[in-house]
C-alpha cells in the first residue's frame, strides 16, 4: 500500500509540474517572443483604416458584391466568409453539382464584367478556396473586373489597372504559388480614390 501511495503522489506531482509548465510557462514564453518578434502578425494582421478604424484582417477573406467594389473568389465557408465554418464545399472534380455550379458562376462573371462568350474566366473567380476564406484573387482575375468598377465609379480604366498593379502580391517565399491581390486591401484604397 506504501508503494502505491507514493507512485500516486509521483504522478499527481509529475501532472501538476507539466500542467504548470506546457499550459502556463510555455504559452507565455511563446506568447512574449510572438510579441516582441511578430507582432502585427500575432494579433491577426489587422488592417485599419485611415480613421482608425479596424475593416478586417490581410488573412481572411470577404464578401463584397456591390459593383463599385472588386469581388473575392466564391466560399464555400458558412453562408459565405464566415470564419466560424471554415470549410470548402467537398465536392470532387465529377461532381454534377460542382459542374453546374462552376457553369453558372463563369456565365454570371462574363455578365458582370462584360466580357465576351468565349473568353476564359480565371479559375479563381468561379472556385472557392479550400478553406472559404482566401483573401486573394489573381491579379488577371482583378484586372478583369477593373472595366467595371472604373466604369462605376467614373474613374479612368489606367487609375483603376494602376491600383491594380500597386496592389499586386509576389508569390509566398518568392516562388510558391501565383501572384495575387489582397481584395480588402485593394478596395480600401479604392475607396480613398476621390
């Protein structure tokens, strides 16, 4: 019975030294260096507004659907963009539904940007990211939509290409991935354009 009682003590103490040190030491020392090493990252990469206002974060999309504004790539998250249900659609690549959606989504793009039957449509702007939540387009897909929001905010087509091309991201480490543009970041300073 003494050899049991003194095992038990031993793992009540080794529970509460790793207990003080994996949930209190180590998220505070890595809590400390995130803030001192990374700190806009560390608090989401939130981006403010010339009044102070916070409009999102630079990694995690939004929907905007007006015509002023450029548009993200479709989500499959929730309702649409909503971080709480981050998720793609889990439709495969001969899925019926997928087809159709896919068809209507270029049809309505050529619509809204003008743009003739046979152009090819970005795959970005009628595919949802695997998370719902992509922040980013292709610069092709943004310059497509360039006409139309120029258009509607009677702006020039060359100060709204130019905006474009400003906002233009390289790709992750210099090599992964496509160019993109951030879509919240770009129609915040197109919202600055007088």
């Amino acid at each position: 019975m003494k050899t049991f009682f003194s095992e038990f003590r031993g793992a009540v103490l080794a529970t509460l030294v790793l207990a003080v040190v994996c949930c209190g030491l180590y998220p505070l020392i890595v809590f400390g260096i995130a803030q001192i090493a990374f700190p806009r990252q560390a608090n989401g990469s939130l981006i403010v507004d010339a009044n102070g206002t916070v409009r999102g974060s630079r990694l995690l999309g939004q929907n905007f659907s007006g015509e002023k504004y450029f548009h993200p790539r479709p989500s499959a998250a929730g309702t649409g963009y909503d971080a709480a249900s981050s998720s793609g659609s889990n439709l495969g690549p001969t899925s019926q539904k997928l087809h159709d959606a896919i068809k209507e989504r270029i049809a309505a793009y050529r619509k809204e940007n003008g743009l003739k039957e046979n152009e090819p449509v970005p795959a970005d702007a009628v595919t949802a990211s695997g998370s719902g939540l992509d922040p980013h387009i292709s610069a092709r897909n943004a310059m497509l939509q360039a006409a139309r929001v120029a258009k509607v905010r009677n702006l020039s087509l060359e100060q709204v290409e130019q905006l474009v091309v400003r906002h233009i991201e390289g790709p992750d480490l210099g090599f992964l991935g496509e160019p993109g543009v951030n879509v919240l970041q770009l129609n915040l300073s197109l919202n600055q354009i007088k």
